[in-house]
C-alpha cells in the first residue's frame, strides 16, 4: 500500500507536496502544472508546481469510476498536449 505520499527530493532535502494520495500516473505541461492520476478516486487533478495545498484541482473524473464522459476507470498513464 505504500504511505500514498508525493514527496520531492532536492538536494538531500524532502518535502511532502501531497499526502494521503494514489498516485499511478504524473505529468508537467510547459506552464509547470503537475498533473496525478488517482486510481482511486478514478480522478486528474492538477496543482500549480511550488503551491501545493494538498487539494488541487480535478480537471478529469472526479464522479466516481464508470465509462460516462465524466468519469474515468482507475486512470493510470497521462499525456498532456501543449494546448
């Protein structure tokens, strides 16, 4: 089960950006947005890098697991575009 964290390391130094969390899947766009996939919460969030406030944004699923348009089954990879 792991300890569900995201943490950074940086020079010999962590920090925890997001606690309590399902990470399977990470991706920075140009703009510098950190974009995890949480298999299970069958959501995308998104956080702004450098302001982490443990909530991010949901800009994909969030409505529970399911095949509608506004959801997702158990997200893994992600790709952003540059648009």
């Amino acid at each position: 089960m792991g300890n569900r964290r995201m943490i950074q390391w940086w020079n010999k130094k962590q920090q925890i950006l997001i606690d309590i969390i399902d990470c399977v899947g990470l991706a920075i766009d140009k703009h510098g947005f950190l974009y995890v996939s949480n298999n299970a919460k069958n959501e995308v969030r998104r956080w702004k890098m450098g302001a982490y406030d443990n909530v991010g944004i949901v800009v994909a699923g969030g409505n529970g697991q399911g095949n509608h348009f506004s959801q997702l089954n158990r997200p893994t990879f992600i790709f952003v575009d540059e648009e």
